[in-house]
C-alpha cells in the first residue's frame, strides 16, 4: 500500500528495515503523535483512507 501512495518500496511480503524506515517516514508525515515504525491500526487505516482519497480522484 505505501508503494501504491509513492513511497519508493516494492512488496517484498517481509517486514524489513528498508519497511521500518519507509512506514516511520510516513508516520512522520502523517501521524506525527507516535512515530515507531510499526505499521499498527491506526497507520493502516489512515493509508487506505489516502489511498482511497486518490481513487476518488481519478
């Protein structure tokens, strides 16, 4: 899904550092009140309430 937003990663299926940097990166962005690199509920949901903010877009 962070591929799918722009972030440059490919789905590798494994949850690795370049993952950890990449979702820490986007939390940072967009979640500022708890930044850890771990791709909980809450970062979830707001990646498929962007992603689907882009759908409606097209």
């Amino acid at each position: 899904m962070l591929a799918l937003y722009g972030y440059d990663i490919e789905a590798s299926g494994i949850y690795d550092d370049a993952t950890r940097i990449v979702v820490t990166a986007f939390q940072r962005h967009f979640r500022p009140e708890r930044v850890d690199g771990i791709a909980d509920v809450s970062t979830i949901e707001t990646l498929h309430l962007l992603l689907r903010s882009l759908q409606a877009l097209r």
